[in-house]
C-alpha cells in the first residue's frame, strides 16, 4: 500500500481548477559574475548589479523591478553558448587608412557603432562610440595612444589600427558591429531546473522568465521541448508554474514552422524585440533592443493574477520606443499561439497583442491570465488538502460514503480559502473577484471506509475578457426623440 498522499488531475478542458499565486516569479539566464544554480532573491537594482554584473539575467531582471517592483527571485544558468562579437564593416571619409577591429566575448548583446568625431592618429583622433544602435552615445574620447580601447561593461576591447597616412581618421568615419550574447543550453536548463528541486517546499514562484534568446527559432523550439519536461516535473512536485521565454532571433515565417511543432500549456512564446529604457544604463548603453520576453515578464509581474497583459487601459509598455515585429500591421503570430507585441491606431506606444499559451487544440488556456489563475487554485487546494490527511470522518452504515455533515464541513474548509484568494479581492477594473465564482465539492457516493479516499472537484468560473468588439455607426433621426 502507498503512503498517504493526494492525486489533483487538471481538467482541460472543462475550466476546472484555478488560483492566485505570490508574484514573486522566477527569472534565469545567464550574467558576467554570480554563482551558477544558486537560488537568489533580489529586492532592488543594486544589488542585481553587484551579485550578477552585466547580461541577459541582470537586465531583464532591472526592467522587471522598474516596472512591476520587487522582490524577484532569480538564478544564474550556465551560458554553454558563449556570446561573439561580428566582423567589423568600416566606411571610411575620404583618403582615411585607420580601421578599428574588436576582440573579446561580450556579456550582452550590442549594436555597436564607433565614430570618429576628430581627424588625427592615435593620442589625437577622438570618437564616440554607441552600444544600442544610435540611440545614444558615449562621452566624446581620444583614441589611446596605444590603440586600444576597453569599452567598459562589455568585456570587449576596441583596438585603432592608424594604417599608412597621413590621413588615419577622418571626422565622419564610422565603424559598426554586432554582438551576440552569451545562451544556455539544454543542459544548462537541466542543471537549474535540479537546483529548484532541492529548495524548502514552501518557497513559491507563479512563473518563470527566461532571460535569454535563440540564435534562431529552430533552436528555441528545441529549448520550448526542454522547457516542457522541467514545468511537467514541477508540476509533479505540486509547484505549478507557467513558462515565459523566447521564440528565438529569425523571421515570423520561420518562428511560425518551428512553433508549429511544438505545445504546451504551461509555456508563453514570445516574438520580437523592443527598444526600451535600460534600467541600469551606461555610456552608450541606454535604449537597447531588449528581447520582448522581458517586457512580457515585466507586464506579469506588475499585473493582478486575473489581469489580460494585453489590456489596453493598463497602459503601454514602460519605456519601449521601437519594436521590431507589429502583429498589427503583419498578423501572422497571433493566430498561432504566439504572443507578439503591437500598435493600435490612434494610441500612442506599444502593446502585448495577447499573452498567448502555446496550449494545444481545445485547451481552456489559451491565454495567461486563465492558466494563472488555475495555478492558484491548484496549489491552494493541494496546501489546504494538506490538513485532511488522517482526518477521521464520519460514514454512513452499510454503504461507508462519507456522512453529509462531515462532507459539508469538508467542503466549507475547502471553498473558503479559494474563496479568499480569488473571489474576495478586486480586480483591475474595481469589481469584486478575480473570477465570477469558485465551488469546492465532496463527492457522497465513493466509499471512504473502505477505499480511505476521499474524492473532490474544485470548480472556477472565470471572468469573460473582451477582444472583439462589433459595432454600427450612422445617422438616426430617432436619437434625442421622447419615448
């Protein structure tokens, strides 16, 4: 005979079960400094950069406490995929004979521009240089007399080679390169993943943030697949967790026929970047284009379990200038379950277009909020399950089914929790509930005395969330008319 224990089976679909979670989520990815697989809890941006330094992890990290506030938990990952730094195109002015080349593994992912602002050699020359494509700038420098230059917080050294003369640089010259930055791998995730497995039962996160992004969308799908296996082995452990992370650097038609084959319910793919406010800014660091899975976990992070990251009236993304993929104007992702961001005409900055599950055919949860919600619920009737373990309950002669007033005392021990965390709070527009209603049922025809199971339904009725809306507009001699 087993041990006493419980067994929770999710509906899908059938809108089963549902529940709110602390919002401390989860973010991993890779950084310059910090202990690899050791859980961390930050609480503000300083001490991000001084336990993780420069990278994917610290800055996705620094956005999410700019907009959603802290604390967040957070892991260094292994970055087995290191990061590279492209070949250099230079476009000289000119007779111009000077060049710049770089060496070094950068920590994050730059757009790099160098341009020469004063004729000279080295000692004499001066420049400025731009790691987020031109949106902003270094201070003005002289080209070191030796020639090299360590941009700093990159681990990347730019050095000037003067060539013959006499004209080494010319004012207008410009040097550019990009940079790739540092990935984990699948094992890398693993590692991680082993990690969490030994952390004290009561230690919570409703999601998790990937903080990294594939060099193509093939790649991410691989990933997506290990993703599956890690939140189906949480959700073994009763931690149940949905997954943001990136559909990889490549076109919508590629990320379309990677994401094709793969689902999950528990997993929110998300397409693009977005040029956005760094929140640890440095010289010519200052508006990069950030993968959109930062934005998107920021926008979890600050909303209410029962918020749609999409609502228009929680305002546009905080600090975002540019995107580089609007479902608006393409609309090619939505429709596959992949969540983008977009435009709405008329309205000013940048929007989640929906916060697609990449759940399969016929889910319930097509979207984050709903699985979000189910989470709560699931973990809070497994905790509140908890204290019925040895309980001893009355039963009914002959047939052994559970006396009705120990089932009516069961059950108002199970509704009232889910009621306190779901439907007793407010949402976002001011109403009362997270969702419409929420019932906690005993079963009265299994045979507890003999089977010393007892067997339970937890049911949700989740709040209706508008995205289309179909309306006529003309002329009507009737209006203002008396009845």
């Amino acid at each position: 005979m087993p041990i006493p224990g419980q067994t929770l089976t999710v509906n899908d679909p059938g809108l089963g079960l549902v529940e709110p979670s602390p919002r401390t989520p989860l973010v991993m990815g890779c950084s310059e400094t910090g202990t690899v697989d050791t859980f961390f809890t930050v609480a503000n941006k300083n001490a991000v950069v001084d336990e993780f330094g420069q990278g994917p992890l610290p800055e996705c990290l620094c956005h999410m406490l700019s907009v959603g506030g802290g604390p967040i938990h957070c892991m260094r990952l292994t970055g087995s995929v290191a990061g590279s730094a492209g070949a250099v195109t230079d476009v000289p002015v000119g007779a111009e004979t000077g060049g710049v080349t770089v060496a070094g593994v950068p920590f994050d992912a730059y757009e790099c521009i160098v341009e020469i602002t004063r004729d000279g050699t080295v000692g004499t020359a001066e420049f400025i240089y731009s790691l987020d494509d031109g949106t902003t700038y270094s201070e003005e420098l002289v080209v070191p007399a030796g020639g090299a230059f360590a941009i700093p917080n990159t681990n990347l050294t730019l050095t000037f080679v003067p060539g013959i003369g006499p004209a080494f640089w010319v004012d207008g010259t410009v040097s550019w390169f990009d940079c790739v930055a540092p990935m984990y791998a699948a094992a890398d995730v693993a590692s991680g993943v082993a990690a969490l497995a030994a952390l004290p039962a009561t230690t919570e996160f409703p999601f998790i943030v990937m903080a990294g992004v594939s060099t193509s969308a093939a790649n991410a799908a691989t990933l997506f697949s290990a993703y599956e296996t890690h939140v189906a082995t949480l959700a073994a452990a009763f931690r149940y967790v949905r997954l943001i992370c990136d559909a990889g650097v490549d076109t919508a038609a590629n990320v379309r026929v990677a994401m094709a084959a793969v689902e999950n319910a528990r997993i929110c793919v998300v397409m693009g970047t977005a040029d956005t406010a760094s929140s640890k800014a440095f010289g010519g660091w200052g508006a990069p284009a950030f993968p959109a899975v930062y934005n998107v976990g920021a926008r979890a992070l600050r909303e209410l379990i029962s918020t749609d990251l999409g609502r228009v009236m929680s305002g546009s993304l905080t600090g975002v200038t540019a995107i580089s993929h609007d479902e608006y104007t393409q609309q090619n992702l939505d429709s596959d379950k992949v969540c983008t961001l977009r435009t709405w005409p008329g309205r000013a900055g940048f929007y989640i277009t929906r916060a697609r599950l990449k759940s399969p055919a016929g889910s319930d949860f097509q979207d984050w909020q709903l699985g979000g919600i189910i989470d709560v619920a699931t973990r809070r009737i497994y905790i509140t399950q908890q204290t019925f373990i040895g309980m001893g309950v009355r039963t009914v002669p002959v047939t052994g089914v559970i006396d009705e007033r120990d089932a009516q005392r069961l059950e108002t021990r199970g509704e009232t929790p889910l009621r306190t965390e779901l439907t007793q709070p407010d949402n976002v527009e001011g109403t009362r509930g997270h969702v419409t209603d929420v019932s906690y049922v005993i079963d009265r025809t299994n045979n507890v005395l003999t089977t010393r199971t007892v067997l339970s339904e937890v049911g949700v009725l989740p709040l209706g969330y508008i995205y289309w809306i179909i309306t006529q507009v003309g002329f009507d001699l009737t209006v203002g008319a008396e009845a």
